[in-house]
C-alpha cells in the first residue's frame, strides 16, 4: 500500500477539508450511521492507506466501469476511485499483453491475503473458450486471483448474477462471481450499471473500517440496497391515490403520476437511485418519465417485458389456455357423454317397482 | 312375480334421477347452512341432521361417484364415500318424516339450488331399497288395490252423495259423458270434508257448469308421489287419465288437496309421457275465472277475523298464489296475512306423506309449533287453507296446542255465502 | 426449475406457475360445466303456465337479495356473507394492478379504486372471513356440514387476500418473495378452484337459472 493518505491526496486534487467533512458526513449518513460516528469516519478516511485493487473484466460491457469513470468533474467519490492503487484493470491500463500479466501476478504478490479483487462482468462455464484474457480463461483467472485475496466486490448485475449473459437461454453457461467464490468476503454492488456513488460508497467503507459493510442475504450491502425503488420514490404518493400515466406521452405522463402501469420495476427491486440518484444528482430513470427497469435484481433480464406492469403475468399464457380451451372442451364432452350413458343404462336397466314389493307387503301375505 | 328390492336397485334408481339441474345444484352448494332456517323441522328441533341439503346426501353421493370425472378419480383410488343399505336406512327418517317436500328450502337457497326437488328424487331410491316407510307403504298399496289411500270405496263416495243430494237437493252428476269439467276428489274430502263436495255443486250448479265425476277416477290423491315411486304415480295418474278421457272431458278439477296437484298438473304428463287431451285447473283457479267472468255471486261478508294458510304444492310449488286472496277479498272483511305468507308460507308439517306416515307423529306436532308461532302472531279466529290434508293436520295440531281455531276449506266459504237465487 | 432466490420464484409464479395453474383451471371448469350441462333435462310434457328464459335470468339476479325470513333467522350469515364476497371483489378486481392483470389477459378493463380504499376492503374482507371461519366452527349447522374441504377452500380463498395484504405493506422482504408467495396462492385457489365447491361460482348461474325456469314454467315468482 502506498504511504499517501486519502486526505493528503484530495487536498492535492484541490479539494478543501470543508469539503472532505462534508463527504464525510453525506457518507456517514448513507451507510446508516449514528452522526456521532462522523468524526471517525473523517478520522479513519484522512489516514486511510493506498489498497492494490485488482479489477477482473470478464464478460461484460465496461459499462460499469464507464459509471464509475465518465464524471463530468471529478468528484470526491472518482477521487477515492483514483485514490486506490488499482494495480490492474485491463481496459484502463496503459500495459498489455504480458506486462499486464506481469503487473496482476506482482500485485498479488506484493500484497498477498491484502489486495482487494473487484471484477464485473459474468464467468462462462460452458466453454472456457468463450472469454479469455491472455490465453487464461476466466475461471481460472478468478479463482488464481482471489486465491489470496482479502476480500472481492461484484460490481454490476454480470458479476453479480450473472446478469445479461446469464439471461435465457444462456449460451456460455454464465455464472456470478458468488457461484465461483464461497470461501472469501465478497460483496455484491448490483446494478446494470450501479450507482457511482454506491461503488465509491462501498470502497470509502472498506476504506475506513477496513471491513465489508453489512450484506443482505443476496450479498449486497443493505445500507445501500435496503429499500425498493417504490418505497423511496417520489411518484409513490400517486400509486397509492391511483394516479397512473397510462402511456409515455399521455396528460398522467406529463403531471408526473405513477408508472406501475407502463411497467416500472420499482415495487421489486431494491436500489439506491431514487435517493442518491446519477450524474451528480441530476436525475434519475423514473424522474426522467421511464419506469424502473430493476436492472440490479436477479434475472431481471428473464423478468418479461420492462413495459408491461409487475402484476402482468409473462409467460406465453394466451397459448397455454389456447390449449387448456381445447382440452377442456374435449376432456368435458367425452365425459358428458359418458355421464349421459351412464344415466341412459341406469334408465334401461331400471325395474318397475310395485307395491307388493315392499318386503312390509310380502311378510304381510306370507302371514295371510 | 315381486321384484327384489335391495341397494343396488335404489342406487340405480338414484342414478337415473340425475340430471343437469341436480348436477348444477350439487356443484354449487357451499354449506352455508341457511336452508336449515327454512325449514320447520330444522328450527322446531334444532337438530342439523334436518339441514335440507344434508337430507339428499344419498343423491350426492351417487352424483360425485357416476357423474364427475373428479368424484370417479376419487373412486378408483377408494376415497370416496359409497351408498350403502345402512346409509339409506339412516337417511329413510330424515327423507320421509322429516321432510314435507314443502319446497321452502328451495326458496331461500342464495345459490338458486331446488333442494325439495332433490330430497323428491331420493324418495326413487328409498323406495327402490325397499326403505319407504310403513305407513306410506300402506298408504300406497290401498291406493292401488283399493283406489284409495284411506281404502275409499266408489260406495262410500255413493253413500256421502246420496246423503248430500237428500239434504240439499242438488244432483251431484257421475259419469256425464262430454261434461265440461271432470272433478277430483280426495279420499279426505269424501271422508271428513264432504262439504267440498257440496260446495262445488253449488257453486257450478249458480255459474252454469256442465261438470261430473267419474266413478272410475274419483280419486285425487297420489301416494305414489308421496312415497317418491315414479312408477306408482304413474299407474294412478294413468286412472285418472283413463277416466277422463272415457267421458271425453274437457277439464280436470284438482280438488282442495297438495300432493294431489302437483301429481296431475305438472307430474303426471311426465309420467305417462303424453301430454294431456284435457286441461288440469286447480278450484282455486276455477273459482277465480268465475269470479273474474262475473259468475260467481257471492253476497254477504265473513266478519271473523281470519287468515289464510297456503298448502305449499298449491302455493309455492304450483304458483296458485293469487287466486286464493282475490277469493277471500270477495267474502272475508277482516282477512290478516301471517307474517310468511304466500310462496313463503310455513307447510302444516303433515304434507309430502308424513301425515299418513305414523312414525312421523311427534316429530310433526314438533314442527307445528312454527304454524303455532305464525299463528300467534295473528291472533285469529278462524283459518281457512285450501288443502284437505292440510286442514286435518292444521286441526289435529291445534288441538293438540289447545287453541280453539276452526279450520274451513276456502271452497266451502265461498259457497256459503253465494247468493240465494 | 431452480427456486434458488426470490426472483427467479417470482419468474417462476409469473411464467409457468401462472400457466400450468391457469390451464388446470380452464381445463377443469370446462369439464364441470360440461358435465353438467350435457346431461341435460327431460322435456317437461306438462302444460307451462309461464316461460323459462325470463323466469330463469331473473331468478339469477333475485337470489343475490336474500329473503326477508332468512334474513331475520341468520344476519350473521347473511351480513358477513354479503361482506365478504364484496370485499373479496372488491379487492380482486378494483385493484389497479389486478386490473393491468385482467387487461393483459382478457383484454377488458375498467377504473379501479385508490389503493388505501382497496387496502381497507382486504382488512375488512379478512376480518369477515376469520368471523365466518369460526361461525362455522361454532354453529351447530355449519359445523355439522362443513367438511375438510370447505375448511381447505376457506384457507385457500383466505390465503390469496392475506398474502396480497403482505405484499403491499412488504412485510415479507424481499418483495419478489410476498409478491411470488401471492400469485402462488392465487395459483393454489386456481388449481383446487375446478375440484370444489368454489365451482359454486360458475355454477350457481345454472343452478338458479335451473330453478328460476321451473318456477317460471308453474307462474311462481322467482
């Protein structure tokens, strides 16, 4: 690790202390923590240490780590990006070929059972063939790489759950870095791509605790990934009053009203966009008059259409009753006919009944 | 030559009831229970077993097993629950005497079920397991050999109309070839009531009718429909059938009973599988075409408070509704309607052959505490119904209860105050 | 299938599970109705004093008012009833994302209720269920008639309301999980619909036209 701190790094870059206690104090708040912890986490951030970061790119679009790079400005939360020593990312690295090799199998080895190991992107399982990186597969690269890690964040819904690879039909057998990795800390930032400030949020914890944050039973921090969409939106008010837009461009579109009914994905999917939101706080998807895709849930992409509501069923229902129609129609007639014979042969096999049958009768004539 | 009568052939017989009506009705009871407030021997015992939809458990049974594919997967994999000769025996009380066929419960069923038509249909098969009681059975059999169910002879009907054409000195006409109407007669009316009979020469000798009755087919009353055998119904029916069409009349009169109403004016062309060549009209309705036509000429009004209590097979099942209170506005001034009354009203609690079932005794003076509940609440001094056996068992429980309210057939008030001419 | 997280069970009750519960259902109402309807009447011989169709229609719509005498001998009965079947759809079908469900699948819609209105419909619905419950644990007539299915179709029809109060105050996390746990409820009463007396709500049209028809035939008021 390098012997800069974070504060000495950021008062570099030109930002004030007034600015970093703001940080620090936005930050507190953002992972749930009492106020009295903020001098702490100002405390433990000014002294913070350089970690060596490996980032692993497997199958992916570098969209995440477009999310995390292309600020406008730079931000306090690039600068802690920029504050870590990422000793290998292979799409921002000036190296290539065997000197990029060369600086992952350094790094690990510098800082053996310290390095963290971030990677995006899914791990196909099928054929190794399917995404190599210097001759070496994924899978082998992940699993040489977090051999001797500290800990290994999934940053995107591929790393995360497989994401768009792992969608139906899945082709290359891809998996999450959670099927692969069981033995390390891992941490999962969901997201296609996640919030900026959720990953920068997660390594300023990491940074000044030198712990992972508290995971949800999907792995992903609850601080961050604890509330829907829905329960923090600020259209909620007119899904409980029943005020719906009922297309992009319809008059419940323009006054801003509920997109449940255009398909927003926001009930079921847990993020922070409605808090912290994108770009500098500008906006975010469902301010901006498009529903909630529920990009960092699971399966999200096999989850049907992004503009059909949540309660719409998805599978191809039209055709199964289709064939349920025709089944049932036969099946009931058969079985209609088979009661009409049922109660013809009953009629034909019936016995007139005559009052000397009653055995009251014939014991009576017996007696007689 | 008897035929044998055991289970299989009552559950043959209960197969052959099922139809799309009873179907529908089995698959849409809920056990809501509300049939059970409807029916008087549920509310004057307050025990479930006479619940209306559990009396026709036999029927269900038979129904889930033979005509859903559900109840026959049921049975091939031994889970379902069989008819058996114990169950019947169990269930006989509960068809016969605790049952009038009353056809309340049909009416308050919220999911529209005609729960009476279904306990009618077990009747098949308890007399097809040889499970109809004593009573009916005897009842049933005088019918057929004597042409009676109370073993009334054409002489004793001869020997009542010799004595009312003495007293009187009206003609009471018998085997008038091409009358008009042919009337029918209860064996309870001859007996007990013949004032009916004289009533209605009377009262057709005032409009001009050109009526008979037939010594052949006298008879109204149908203990086949009664002990619940489609096959002795029949065979009576087809009497009264015969006897009409021998004389070649134009109308039948149903007479002043139930069951008797029912059995030949809406069974019997089902039952001997024709239609009629002849019209059936109940009195009631006769005497309310006289009346509207201006041919009934009544004088004089009843003053005694009274009311009327309608026999269910002429009222609720048989849609004689009307008639009845049109004819009381003519001759009653203080004429008060108990509380359920019409198509709603409480049965006697002797019809559908409890009455003639002695078994069913006290369990149906048990049920007349309803009719005495009814009754307090009018406080009359007279009742009148139109229902000859409904007159003996409304009698017979008042006084038993100790009340001192004569019962009159609407028939015979109507006739005494015809005007003298 | 692979139930291994809450969204792949929700994929699964909005895709299949959906499916195979409503094929079953369609399947197995068809066959009942079927069963019944061809079976048939004997053509009735005796002169009709009145017509079916009418008659038969209006009997339909009549025994939804239940009598004044029925009424007097169990409001109870007849209050929660009335209660409940309102409530239960209310709840099913003014329900703005019931009606998205009834719009993409029949193709038919129609406004629906705010949602605290229709929240307030399924507590009360609930209530009134749990009342009836044990009403019928309790009277004698009830008791003496129920049997395993009427409680089995009771915890069914209950389930479908108690799981969609969970699912929209998310008082079960994650939320794919409560809304996954409602459609597989919702699925269960679909299945079990066509086998029990939840038929009634098919049926009961038949069974009163039935009724009303016959009626109408002998001039009685339906």
């Amino acid at each position: 690790m390098s012997k800069q701190s974070l504060l000495d790094m950021l008062q570099q870059q030109g930002i004030t202390r007034r600015g970093f206690l703001k940080y620090c104090s936005a930050l507190t708040s953002l992972m749930a923590l009492p106020p009295s912890m903020m001098p702490a986490v100002a405390a433990a951030l000014e002294t913070a240490r350089r970690p060596s970061v490996i980032w692993l790119s497997f199958q992916e679009c570098t969209g995440c780590t477009e999310s995390l790079t292309r600020s406008h400005s730079p931000t306090i939360e690039g600068l802690i990006f920029n504050h870590i020593s990422l000793d290998y990312h292979h799409t921002l690295q000036a190296a290539s070929g065997t000197a990029a090799e060369q600086a992952r199998e350094q790094a690990m080895h510098d800082n053996k059972g310290k390095y963290l190991v971030i990677v995006d992107g899914s791990i196909p399982l099928d054929n190794p063939g399917f995404s190599t990186i210097a001759g070496i597969s994924n899978v082998d690269m992940l699993r040489e790489t977090v051999a001797n890690a500290h800990a290994v964040i999934a940053v995107g819904t591929c790393a995360a759950y497989g994401g768009l690879p792992h969608a139906s039909p899945n082709p290359t057998g891809a998996v999450s870095v959670g099927e692969l990795v069981k033995d390390k800390p891992l941490i999962n930032i969901p997201g296609c791509p996640p919030v900026p400030t959720v990953i920068s949020g997660v390594l300023a914890h990491y940074l000044t605790f030198g712990s992972i944050p508290e995971l949800d039973e999907l792995g992903r921090p609850k601080v961050f990934y604890g509330q829907s969409i829905h329960d923090r939106c600020y259209r909620r008010s007119f899904y409980d009053k029943g005020k719906f837009a009922m297309s992009f461009d319809d008059e419940g579109a323009r006054k801003g009203w509920c997109l449940y009914r255009l398909g927003c994905k926001g009930p079921m999917t847990y993020n922070a966009c409605a808090t912290l939101k994108w770009n500098q706080q500008t906006s975010w998807p469902v301010e901006s008059g498009h529903g909630c895709l529920g990009c960092s849930e699971p399966d999200f992409w096999d989850a049907g259409s992004f503009y059909r509501a949540l309660s719409i069923p998805d599978g191809d229902y039209a055709k199964a009753a289709g064939y349920a129609v025709a089944a049932g129609v036969a099946v009931g007639a058969v079985a209609g006919v088979m009661n009409r014979s049922t109660k013809a042969s009953a009629v034909s096999q019936h016995s007139p009944v005559s009052v000397d049958d009653f055995s009251v009768n014939k014991n009576n004539n017996q007696e007689g | 030559m008897t035929t044998q009568l055991n289970i299989a052939k009552g559950i043959n017989a209960l197969k052959e009831q099922i139809d799309a009506p009873t179907a529908a009705f089995f698959s849409s009871c809920v056990h809501c229970g509300l049939c059970a407030e409807a029916c008087l021997f549920y509310t004057e015992t307050s025990d479930p077993r006479y619940t209306p939809i559990n009396k026709v458990e036999p029927l269900k049974r038979v129904w889930e097993s033979e005509f859903t594919l559900w109840g026959k997967l049921k049975k091939v994999l031994g889970l379902h629950k069989p008819v058996t000769d114990e169950l019947l025996a169990e269930w006989e009380p509960l068809i016969y005497d605790g049952c009038t066929l009353c056809g309340r419960c049909s009416m308050v069923c919220p999911v529209g079920n005609d729960i009476s038509t279904m306990i009618r249909k077990v009747r098949e098969g308890m007399v097809a397991s040889d499970h109809a009681p004593e009573g009916l059975v005897g009842a049933s059999t005088r019918a057929v050999k004597i042409g009676s169910p109370m073993g009334v002879r054409l002489k004793a009907l001869e020997a009542q109309i010799r004595h009312i054409e003495a007293d009187t000195g009206l003609t009471i006409p018998i085997d008038v070839q091409g009358a008009d109407y042919m009337a029918l007669l209860s064996s309870m009316e001859i007996i007990n009531f013949p004032e009916y009979i004289e009533s209605l020469a009377k009262i057709f000798k005032q409009a001009g009718i050109s009526w008979t009755l037939s010594s052949e087919a006298f008879e109204a009353t149908n203990s086949g429909i009664q002990i619940g055998s489609s096959d002795i119904a029949r065979e009576l029916v087809q009497r009264v059938v015969d006897g009409a069409e021998k004389l070649q009349i134009k109308y039948v009169i149903s007479p002043e009973c139930g069951h008797a109403y029912t059995a030949i004016r809406w069974d019997g062309p089902n039952l001997i599988g024709r239609p009629y060549p002849f019209k059936v009209v109940h009195i009631l309705e006769l005497l309310d075409q006289l009346r509207q036509s201006g041919r009934l000429k009544t004088s004089g009004q009843y003053s005694k408070r009274l009311t009327f209590h309608d026999p269910c097979q002429i009222v609720r099942k048989g849609g004689v509704e009307a008639q009845p209170r049109h004819l009381l506005g003519l001759v009653a001034s203080d004429f008060v309607e108990m509380a359920d009354h019409g198509k709603m009203n409480w049965c006697c609690g002797g019809g559908g052959g409890v009455s003639a079932n002695e078994r069913a005794d006290e369990i149906r003076l048990t049920a007349f505490k309803r009719k005495k509940a009814q009754l307090d609440e009018v406080n009359v001094e007279v009742m009148v119904t139109a229902c000859a056996n409904c007159r003996l068992v409304l009698e017979e429980g008042l006084e038993e209860n100790n009340m001192d309210i004569p019962v009159i057939g609407l028939s015979e008030l109507i006739s005494d105050h015809l005007t003298e001419e | 299938m692979d139930i291994s997280n809450a969204n792949e069970f929700l994929i699964w009750t909005r895709g299949s599970g959906f499916n195979i519960a409503v094929s079953i259902f369609i399947i197995g109402v068809l066959i009942r109705i079927l069963e019944i309807v061809l079976l048939g009447r004997k053509q009735d011989l005796a002169e009709p004093r009145g017509t079916e169709w009418g008659p038969g229609f209006k009997n339909i719509l009549s025994r939804s008012l239940v009598d004044k005498g029925t009424f007097r001998r169990s409001p109870f009965v007849v209050v929660v009833g009335y209660i409940w079947h309102i409530g239960f759809f209310v709840c099913l079908l003014l329900f703005v994302p019931h009606i998205e469900l009834l719009h993409a699948t029949l193709g038919i819609k129609w406004p629906g209720l705010p949602n605290p209105l229709v929240d307030s419909a399924a507590a009360v619905t609930m209530f009134a269920m749990l009342a009836l419950l044990i009403h019928r644990l309790m009277h004698p007539v009830m008791k003496f008639l129920s049997t395993y299915e009427d409680y089995l179709v009771w915890l069914l029809t209950f389930l479908p309301l108690l799981t969609g109060y969970i699912a929209y105050h998310r008082m079960i996390n994650p939320y794919p999980a409560a809304l996954g746990l409602h459609l597989l409820s919702v699925e269960l009463l679909l299945v079990v619909f066509p086998f029990t007396k939840l038929m009634h709500a098919f049926t009961l049209f038949l069974a009163r036209w039935y009724t009303g028809a016959m009626m109408g035939r002998k001039g009685i008021e339906s």
